[in-house]
C-alpha cells in the first residue's frame, strides 16, 4: 500500500491549507488518491465503527486497525464503490503531494554505505576510519523541517556548496526498546525517499568543532512522496540473520542530467542493524524517521573530482530528481528563500 499526506490546492505562506491522508492507486507518479476521511464517511457502515487517523503518525500508531481499513477502502475503490461525484477520488496531478509524513516522531540518519563512505573521506584527505566496520552510526536531525516535493526555499549562506543526498529511509511502526536485529525488520511501518540536504560549506567548517552536522544539515530534509508499507516491497526482500537488504534501483538526476546510480540492497549495515543499535538502552516510537545514509555517487560531495562532475553544486533553478524503484521519485526545484539581515553578519 501506497500513503500520502496532500493538500488540494496550491500551498501558501498566508492562507492556510488542509492537511489530508490519502492512498495512492495506479501508476508511480500518476495514479489517483483516495482520500481516507471521505472514503471512509461513505464506507462507515462497513468499516465496524473504525476512527479515521488524524495524521499519518497515527494511522501507523493504531496500523493494526488501520490496514485492515484501509484495504476495505481500497475493495471498495476497485469494486466501483466512489462515484466521480462522491470527492473520494482525486487525480494525483491535482492534488500537492506533502511530505508523507510531515512531523516525525524523529529523525536519525545513518551511514550505512561503504562506498560513499570511503569516497568522501578520500575527498577530504582522510582515511577510511575502521570503526565503520564495528557498529553502524547515525545522527539525530531536524524532524520539524521537514518537507516534500515541490519548490525548497534556502537561504543565502546555505546555498554555498548547496548539495543533495541520495537515501532511502524507514517509518518505525511498532515502538520498542533493545530490539535485536533478527526482530527489527517487524518493527519497520514502511519505506520511502530521503533527500537530506547539505549545505556543505557550513557542515565542514562547524565539524571543525567535533560537534554536528548542525546548521549544515538542520534547514531541510525531504521525504516522499509516498509512504510504501513493508508488505508492498516483498518481491524485492533480501533476507538475512541480520536483517533484510531491498534490491531497489537508486537513482538521482540533476536538470535531467543522471549523475547519482545505486542499489538500496548494497547498504552494508542493514536498517535492522540500524533499528538494534539505535533502540539499544532507549525507547523507539511509532513514526520515527531513520535514514540510510547516502548511497554510493549519491552526492556532490562524493562526485566532484571524478569523471562525472568537477566542483559542481546545486544552484538557484536546478531539479532535483531522486527515483528509487517502487518508492516512485522525489522532485525538488531549488528557490532562493527570502533575504535576511542574518545573510550578512551570521558568523561562519
């Protein structure tokens, strides 16, 4: 199953706009939306007296009940149950897809490929570090900037060495604490697409302090456009004691130019490694947001220097385009954010 959170309508800093859940049917891209609180007012004698979730955290919350809903709305739709006239069916081409997730519980990253990993660090003059190899290591990041497809405002000084990262990422559905690794893969909701912006001039001068990424990373995270549950990408299942790997195509365009290709299955931390560590000695809750790390030729900063890019960074104008097979793809257009005073005088 396919989840979105969208708005109808264009998005606007002065009027306000409806958040609302839907399920996306049809092709990647394309398709129609049905949304759940008008499927599920049509359908209400049928669904056993089942609340409509307010947001995505809580479908995924109360996932037990809500499946189950959810594919009855599905039937319903495929049966012919919503006419033109009822509103539960909307052209996704009419709707402003959000972040499908809007405001996770949190937001962890990890670092879970080698290639980008090793590539980087040679970038940088450094060596490959050997703890690498001994746990797999994430940063908590910025949950309350999160966006979704569509136009990303950045500020001037973000906008110095501006980069994009190519990841996947999972929505924790079910919370637990010290979760081994053989059981995390039952706790993963479902996957999506992560861009974790960088500004990389800002990230490798802050560094300097051994503390962060902060304000190199903190401005913008972007996830969608869809929310696929778990069950959906069975086909594509890599089963291990260690966790499932996802043998999914990655890509990432620029302007339509391809410049980033990978495969999610080459992470060699899998997320059930990422979940075990991260729930070691803490509590995991529904809706918590846990990225890959970028996969290999996955960012700029990987990329400049070879063959296929020479200190190149995103400007004002360009697309961005993330795919990764099944998950559909993740189109962003860079847009300089309105000046501020801070532009000039913010230490850096």
């Amino acid at each position: 199953m396919r989840l979105v959170t969208f708005a109808t309508g264009p998005l606007s800093n002065s009027v306000p706009y409806l958040e609302k859940l839907g399920i996306h049917t049809g092709p990647l891209g394309t398709g129609k939306i049905l949304d759940i609180e008008v499927a599920a007012g049509i359908l209400a004698g049928d669904l056993s007296g089942w609340k409509c979730p307010v947001d995505m955290i809580d479908l995924i919350r109360n996932e037990s009940t809500s499946l189950p809903a959810l594919k009855k709305i599905e039937a319903a739709f495929a049966g012919g149950k919503f006419t033109p006239a009822s509103g539960a069916v909307i052209e996704e081409k009419e709707t402003c897809l959000l972040s499908p997730i809007p405001r996770p519980t949190s937001m962890r990253d990890g670092y879970a490929f080698r290639q980008h990993v090793e590539t980087a660090r040679r970038n940088r003059n450094v060596p490959m570090i050997p703890e690498f190899d001994q746990f797999p290591i994430f940063y908590f990041t910025n949950h309350l900037a999160v966006t979704g497809p569509g136009p990303l405002a950045v500020q001037k000084l973000t906008l110095e060495k501006l980069d994009f990262e190519l990841e996947g990422a999972i929505v924790i559905g079910k919370g637990g604490k010290n979760i081994p690794s053989s059981k995390a893969d039952e706790h993963i909701f479902g996957y999506l697409i992560m861009n974790d912006w960088s500004a990389r001039h800002l990230q490798m001068e802050e560094m300097k302090l051994n503390l962060g990424p902060a304000k190199g990373k903190d401005f913008a995270t972007s996830l969608g456009p869809y929310l696929v549950t778990r069950d959906e990408l069975t086909s594509a299942a890599m089963p291990s004691p260690k966790g499932e790997r996802h043998d999914l195509k990655m890509t990432c365009t620029v302007n339509g130019k391809l410049l980033s290709s990978g495969n999610l299955k080459d992470m060699t931390w899998t997320f059930a490694q990422i979940v075990e560590r991260a729930s070691y000695g803490a509590q995991i809750y529904p809706g918590e947001v846990i990225g890959s790390g970028t996969v290999g030729t996955g960012c700029l900063l990987e990329l400049n220097g070879s063959k296929i890019t020479d200190n190149q960074w995103l400007r004002v104008g360009d697309e961005v385009v993330l795919e990764i097979e099944k998950l559909g793809k993740l189109t962003n257009t860079i847009r300089a954010a309105e000046p501020t005073s801070l532009d000039e005088t913010l230490p850096r």
